[in-house]
C-alpha cells in the first residue's frame, strides 16, 4: 500500500498496472481490458511466480458460477493481447498445460508476490481451489487485490478480517466485515486464537486454518471439507 492507502502501482516492462484506479498503462497509453481481464492479471501478478490452476482462476472469477470452460483462454488471450505478449514465447503470462496460467514477468512495486519477502510462518489457509501460506505479523483477508489473502465471494469486503502470527501463534480479528467472520460456526466477537483444523467463514467463502509441522500437519480437531 503507498502512503495515502492506495494499492501500490505495479511496473513490469513498459506497463504500470494500477490496482486503485484499474488500469493499465503502457507509457502515458491507457490500455482497455475488461474487468475480468483486468482481475486475471491481477490474481496471476499476486501469485507470481506461482502457477494458478485453472479452477482456481475460475473460482476466482467466477465464484459460484457455472461458466464455459472456453471463458478462461478466451480472457487470457484479451490479456496477452493488451501485453502484446505471444503465447508460443510468453515474457508475462506462461501457460503451465494441463494445469493453468503463470506470471513470468519481472515486476516493481509493493503488491504482494508468492512466494512473500517476509518470513514465513507454518500457517495456511486452504480452500478448495487455494493454498495461501501465511506469514509473521498481520495477514489482511478480504477482496482488495493488494490485501495478503485476496478472496472473492459474496459478502466479503474489502478488508474482512486479519490473521496475526507472532511466534507461531495465530490470532483471527474481524475487521468491522459487514457481515461477520465466523469460526467453526460461530460468530467472532472478539480476536480469538486459531487451532489447526479451525473452519473459518468469510462471507459465502469457507477456508481452513492449517498448521505445518516437521512431520507434516499437525492432527485436525475438527474435519475439512474444503481441501
């Protein structure tokens, strides 16, 4: 985030993408995408260089909406076009076949990348489609592309809901949401500590907290049936 609390601008080649205002630049020439297309770039530069599995890409984009699966190449090819990118040898967008897309471009800029910077803790949050490891200090969830974990569903806002490590303590603090952070089943009033095996709800998205030890996860207390 820059200093007034806008989404930081993201530079890579001759192209600056603006989250706040989203758009597109390549020098002083605003570039049209859809906004749709638009979000595809956005998940694929905040996942870089991490491939993003088709279904996760259509969940994403189409949360709980049956679509072709024609759609997703048809928006990659609209992005490829505005990035005047070539598929058979991509300096943005790579296809990973028979699994799904990847950004391959160098960026600048302070949007969150995967793998992050910062320390890692043995925290994740997992969902059906998503793997989102966590990382010390705060983890901001919520639709606004530029938070730590980016979801998009019905009822979710822009800053729902943070998850804090410190020492590999792990602390869920909703964040005024409008329709409330849930945590196996009830509501969360005040910050409560998370357990491996936590099922949290932010708006219509269910995820599951997950913790990672040497030997593999630990044992869940409760089932998921979100991974």
């Amino acid at each position: 985030m820059s200093k007034s609390g806008a989404p930081a601008r993201i530079h890579f080649g001759n192209f600056v993408v603006d989250p706040g205002t989203r758009q597109l630049r390549n020098g002083s020439q605003t570039i049209h995408l859809t906004p749709k297309a638009f979000e595809l770039l956005l998940v694929l530069i905040e996942q870089r260089p991490r491939a993003v599995a088709k279904a996760a890409l259509q969940e994403r984009l189409w949360p709980e909406t049956f679509v072709s699966e024609a759609n997703l190449p048809i928006l990659v090819g609209e992005v490829r076009a505005a990035l005047q990118d070539d598929a058979r040898k991509p300096e943005f967008i790579r296809t990973v076949h028979g699994f799904g897309y990847a950004f391959c471009g160098e960026t600048m800029g302070t949007a969150p990348a995967a793998p992050r910077t910062g320390a890692t803790s043995a925290c994740w949050l997992i969902s059906k489609t998503r793997h989102v490891a966590l990382h010390e200090g705060d983890n901001v969830i919520g639709r606004d592309p530029s938070g730590d974990v980016w979801l998009e569903g019905r009822g979710v806002s822009r800053r729902h809901a943070k998850v804090t490590i410190q020492a590999q303590v792990a602390t869920l603090t909703d964040l005024e949401s409008k329709n409330g952070t849930w945590v196996n089943g009830h509501r969360l009033l005040v910050a409560e500590p998370l357990k491996d095996g936590d099922q949290i709800k932010i708006g219509s998205v269910r995820v599951t907290f997950r913790v990672w030890t040497d030997g593999g996860s630990t044992e869940t207390t409760t089932g998921s049936k979100d991974h």
